[in-house]
C-alpha cells in the first residue's frame, strides 16, 4: 500500500515542513516538530471506515433541536457511577489518567464486567496479554463474565474488530500503545497518540458507543502525550493517591456530563478495588490524645462535603532559606498564608521550616483550607493541641479578613454527623437555622480566630 503523504508541523507556530528537523526555520523553536498526516481524507476514504462516513450536514435553529436527557447507564459501582456525574453515557469518552499500578485497568475491569450484561463490551489491551487479564479477572472474582477481550494496539484493526462486533462499551487500556499505520512515528508519541485518540472518537461519536481510554501519566503528574487528549474527550478522571496506601481517589477534572472535582474514594484489597462509601471516617487518623499541629477541616470536592486532616509541623531552620513543603495543598498558597500570619497575626516564621499536609493521600484544591493551614501552623508553632472535636474552615485573604466559602451550612451538617461540637467558621456562612448539636463560633477577622481558642 502507498503511503499517505505525511508532513511535520511545528507544534509553537504551526508552520509546516516536508521533512523533520531538529529546529523550526520559521520561528526557531527547538524540537517542536511533529508528524501529522495532510488532512484526514485519507481515513474518510479509506473504504473500511465506509461504514460511519457519518451524515450530511446542515444548519439548525436552537430550538427547534430536540434532544433527550442522556440516559445513564449504572455500572453497578457507585463511585465510579458518581465521578461520571450519575452514570455513564453513551456515545461519550472518558479518558482516565494515573500513576503506574494505582488500579486503571482494574477499575475498568471491573466497571464494565456489570454492564456487560445489557451492554456489550469490547476490552482492548495493548499491555497486557489476554492471561493476564484473565487471571486479574479470576482475582477480582469475574471469571464467569462473558466480556470480550481483544489484544491489539493498531487502531485501524481495534476499529474493524469493533465494527463487526458492535459493542456498546470500547475500552482502551492504553492509548499510549495504540498507534495508527498512516503515521510512522513510534506507538507513544505525541502524533501517534493524538492520531489514534481522534480516530477512536470519532469511531465513538459516529456510532454512539461509550469509549474509556486510559491513559499514563508522567513524572509530574500530567497526561503523557498532547494536552490535546483532553480537549478531545467528555470526561477527564485522574486516579490520586500514592501506590503504597490502600487508599484510591478518582477525581472528575473534566465533565461534560456532571460536576468536575466530584471525588470517588476506592480502596484495593486483594480481591481488587471495593468503594468507600462513607469515606469522612477514612482521612482523619484517630490519635488517642490532641496533637500539636492537627486541625480537622471540612471540605467540599464535587457534590460532597469531606472531613479532612490538616496536619502542620513547624520546626526551627538551621538554612540560609526555610523551607516550605505540602503535601495534598498548594505550595504558593501556604506561602501567602504565612505572609498574611506574619502580617495580619503577627507571627513571623521566616526562621522556621513549615511543613503541611493532608492524611490520607486527597489533594484539597479549594481556599477553605487557608484557616485550618493556619490554625494548624499556629499550633504546631506554639506547640499547643487544638480542642477535641473543633472543625475548622474558611478562606483567608490577603488583608486577614476570613471569607465565606461555598455550602456552609452542607459541611457544618457533616461535622455534625460525625460528631464534632465546635466549628469555627466564617460569619457569613453561619446557617440561618440554628443547627443542633455543633457551637458556631462565627468570625471575620484571623484575630478572632486565634483568641478563641
Ligand atoms: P492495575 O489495575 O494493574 O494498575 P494500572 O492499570 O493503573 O497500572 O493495578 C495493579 C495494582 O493493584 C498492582 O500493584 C496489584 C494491585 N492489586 C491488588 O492489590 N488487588 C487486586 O485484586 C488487583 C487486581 C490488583
Ligand atoms: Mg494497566
């Protein structure tokens, strides 16, 4: 067969050139080449794609589009149900990132082994042979499901496969071993990986067929290959958590079809990934006695208020330059914290090394940890145990006002449930009715906060 004309285009300006080379002419970016294919008529043409040419377009109204709310399909796992935002859809792509060995194909494995009942599903592994597969199968207690499974990583035969089979659910376990005969770059590159994910999509839009692709992530964290991945598909999951805890996050970056920052809390056992459905009790770690430096705080990821332990440690630097270390939190924003502490509080840390961190393994992405990094900081400083049974929340801002944040009232009830007595919170966010069982301490100022307790 003739091959496809292929060109290389540079990824900073766009220009094109028939051959690769180590510097675009143009604008003079190093390495920013890529391979890409001259339109994409020939994958339109090519006559084993005949079958979903797809149709004609035209121009509509707005409102005279009808449309039916997306029906759900339940995979019987309700966590993963709820990272989806209810359910899965059909027709839609999900792309789920992670760490090596964190549990990616055994979450799917085990998500569309249920669905595969009224759904036919079709399992693509480009790692794995189809025995290992199996016996992960076997471990989680699936042996008797009749799922298809193919092993094959070139997209043009994954599609063909999926044509004569027709399944309802395609997952692809990875797309960075997928790669498609019109490109000659190796399986894993940047274009490879971007051609094969469009072709795969458009398979899955054309023909209504819910596609899971998983995809690796690198050492710092981001989607190996193009960030185009994600603009290409619905629906973004990254798994969280280290491999060494028995704890699993999945958190929705990206959700066309439900809230994003919507978490689903799993945990490994040997007989693969069982959900957590109460997971507030699972990130506080019980000490006997109050410990210097633990603040619990309320937080809100996705849909659902979560208990949180916010743990400080504040030791004397012997450096030139202290250092500021968190884990679960962002960095920069404990070094505004400490400024506004320095500022506003009247506490100076600048020679002292201050390290954060969140038990459990959950990264809080929201402002509502400020009072409790701080109230942590403090008490580690002071080297003085907070009050048992006090949650903390609220945001700070730069001129030492606390702020309100959203949903007061869902996570003072949450506390609530848990059995907390106190909670310093920002006035604002005081719930109109008064709640049984919890003091409200309300304050405006980060003063008012520290005198109280
Ligand atoms: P896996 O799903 O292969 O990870 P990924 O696809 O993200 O690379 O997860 C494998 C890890 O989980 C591996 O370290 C073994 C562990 N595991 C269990 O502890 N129990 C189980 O039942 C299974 C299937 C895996
Ligand atoms: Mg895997």
């Amino acid at each position: 067969m003739a091959r496809d004309k292929n060109i290389y285009s540079c990824a900073e300006c766009g220009a094109q050139q028939p051959k690769w080379v180590g510097q675009c002419p143009d604008c003079g970016a190093w390495n920013s080449l890529v391979e890409s294919v001259v339109g994409n008529k020939n994958v339109q043409e090519n006559p084993r794609f005949a079958g979903y040419a797809g149709s004609q377009s035209v121009v509509r109204y707005l409102d005279e589009v009808e449309h039916a709310a997306e029906p759900r399909i339940s995979t019987g796992i309700s966590e993963l149900d709820r990272v989806l935002g209810g359910g899965l859809v059909l027709g839609s792509v999900v792309l789920l990132g992670g760490d090596p060995g964190i549990g990616k194909s055994t979450l799917l494995l085990q998500g569309i082994a249920a669905l595969n009942n009224d759904f036919p599903v079709l399992y693509v592994t480009g790692e794995e042979s189809l025995q290992q597969v199996s016996l992960r199968a076997s471990r989680v207690g699936l042996q008797q499901s009749r799922m298809r499974i193919l092993s094959e990583t070139q997209v043009e035969r994954i599609l063909t496969h999926a044509q004569n089979e027709s399944p309802k659910v395609i997952v692809i376990d990875s797309i960075q071993t997928a790669y498609s005969e019109i490109l000659q770059s190796a399986p894993g590159s940047v274009s490879q990986v971007r051609e094969s994910a469009a072709q795969l999509v458009r398979y899955a839009k054309q023909t209504g067929t819910a596609l899971f692709l998983v995809g690796h992530v690198t050492k710092d964290g981001q989607l190996a290959g193009p960030r185009v991945l994600e603009h290409m598909v619905d629906t973004v999951l990254y798994f969280e958590g280290d491999t060494s805890s028995r704890y699993r996050v999945v958190r929705a970056i990206k959700n066309r079809f439900g809230a994003v920052n919507e978490l689903g809390v799993f945990a490994m056992t040997e007989r693969g990934l069982k959900e957590v459905v109460n997971p507030s009790s699972i990130f506080l770690s019980r000490h006997q006695e109050q410990v210097p430096g633990s603040v619990v705080m309320v937080t809100r990821e996705g849909s659902r208020p979560l208990l949180v332990e916010v743990q400080a440690l504040v030791a004397e630097c012997h450096a030139s330059n202290p250092r500021r270390v968190t884990l679960g939190l962002d960095q920069n924003r404990l070094i505004m914290m400490l400024a506004v502490l320095h500022r506003h509080g009247g506490v100076a840390m600048f020679d002292q090394d201050v390290f954060v961190n969140v038990v459990g393994g959950v990264r809080v992405t929201e402002t509502a940890a400020d009072l409790a990094v701080l109230m942590a900081a403090l008490s580690s400083l002071r080297d003085r145990p907070l009050p048992r049974n006090l949650v903390v929340f609220g945001e700070v801002g730069l001129a030492g006002e606390v702020r309100p944040v959203q949903e007061g009232e869902m996570r003072v009830n949450e506390a609530v449930k848990h059995g907390f007595t106190r909670a310093i919170m920002p006035k604002a966010n005081v719930p109109k009715r008064k709640v049984k069982g919890i003091e409200i301490i309300a304050v405006e100022q980060l003063s008012e906060a520290f005198e109280c307790v």
